[in-house]
C-alpha cells in the first residue's frame, strides 16, 4: 500500500471503509480488466474535465489560503501541470472519439460532480489552508494509490493509457511531493502531535467526506 508520508495514511485509516468502497469502486475494477464501457468511461471523461477546472480553480485558492511562500510554490506548479497537463490529456483522449474541447466545454455538469467540486471549494472559502487540503487529497493521492496497484498488476487492456498517466513516474512522484506537503502543513500548524490538536477530527471528517463523494463520483461514471 502506498503511504505517500505520515499524514495521509492516517486520515486514509479514519475514512474506513469509504476509502475501500472508493479506491476498489466497480468503476476501477472495470479500468483494470478492460471490462468498464467504452461510453461510460468517455462520459466520465467528459465530467472529469468539468471537475478538473474547478480541481485547479481551488488549487488556486489554496495559493491565497497559506502565508508560505513554499506553500504558495507547490500549489502555483500543481495548478500548471492541472492546466496544462492533465487536462490536455482528457481533451487529447477525448479528440480522438471525436469529441472536441468545446464539446467538452459545453457539456451539462453532472449532479454528483456539482457535489463535489463545490464541496472542495467551499472548504478552502470556509475553512482554511489545512481543511482545503484535506478536502483535496482524496483525489490527488487516491489515484496515485489506484494507479500504482493497478499499474504493478499489470496494467494493460483498453485502459491502459489512463493507468499508465496515474501509475507513472510522475504522478507518483507528484504524490510523493503531496504527500510531503501535507506533513509539513500539518506541522507548522498542529505541532508534532496533530492527532491529539482539537482540529484532528474535523480534518479527518473532511477528508472522509471528500472521500464518500470520490464514491458518487464513480457510481455516475457507471451510469454515464
């Protein structure tokens, strides 16, 4: 199991069985035997654009959320590879079912991913630098995890390109560096006991709720 640091296993252990449900979803299981249909993975696609946008709009508030120049940094670079990365992935896979950019621009936003975007949003606008991390991780680091298992199982089939980008050398390595983010963020604000800080269960809350709504956002990959 990739751990990617100290803070992350630990909020992954408190979400329980939601972090199962999530990172073992039918979605995933269907991405790794090639069995998941052609039409629901290009209307997750679709949707995942859509949520990526909104992904990079709070990465962005993560920058005003934090007085670290560091901080600020890391949360500048992983909203450009967000833009001009991971998102140019989605347009190119989309291109070639012919479905262009503004296809994908013009797409109606589904409920679920309504729910969550604005979930991650309201938790850095409410919240601070802490509870929109944790608010952000499920996503980053729950499919570095999915994408290394699958990977090291193999990872080939039709799904093979996706598996291959989360699976990679650099999205693990972006993990790795989140990972670390999230260690010293934790840190400088909770002391080296963050478990026995007052703020630990609300933190662990958001990060579980974050996780519940990865759930919802695969359960409407199935029916895309």
């Amino acid at each position: 199991m990739t751990d990617y640091g100290h803070t992350f296993p630990l909020w992954r252990a408190a979400a329980g069985d939601s972090w199962t449900a999530y990172t073992r979803h039918a979605f995933v299981a269907g991405l790794a035997d090639g069995t998941l249909p052609r039409e629901a993975f290009l209307g997750y696609l679709v949707q995942d654009y859509i949520f990526l946008l909104h992904f990079s709009r709070a990465w962005a508030l993560a920058v005003t959320k934090t007085e670290h120049p560091d901080e600020m940094r890391w949360c500048s670079g992983v909203l450009r590879g967000l833009l001009e990365d991971e998102i140019a992935l989605h347009i190119e896979t989309c291109a070639r079912e012919g479905l262009d950019e503004a296809t994908l621009r013009e797409a109606p936003e589904r409920p679920e991913n309504i729910a969550y975007t604005r979930y991650v949003l309201d938790a850095g606008h409410s919240g601070d630098f802490l509870d929109l991390l944790a608010a952000l991780a499920p996503c980053v680091l729950g499919y570095g995890e999915i994408g290394a298992r699958l990977a090291a199982a193999g990872g080939g089939g039709p799904y093979a390109d996706w598996i291959g980008v989360y699976g990679g050398d650099n999205y693990q390595a972006l993990c790795g560096e989140t990972g670390a983010l999230l260690d010293r963020a934790v840190a400088r604000r909770l002391g080296d006991a963050p478990a026995q800080s007052p703020r630990w269960p609300a933190l662990c809350h958001r990060f579980e709720t974050a996780t519940r709504l990865e759930i919802g956002f695969w359960d409407m990959g199935l029916h895309s």
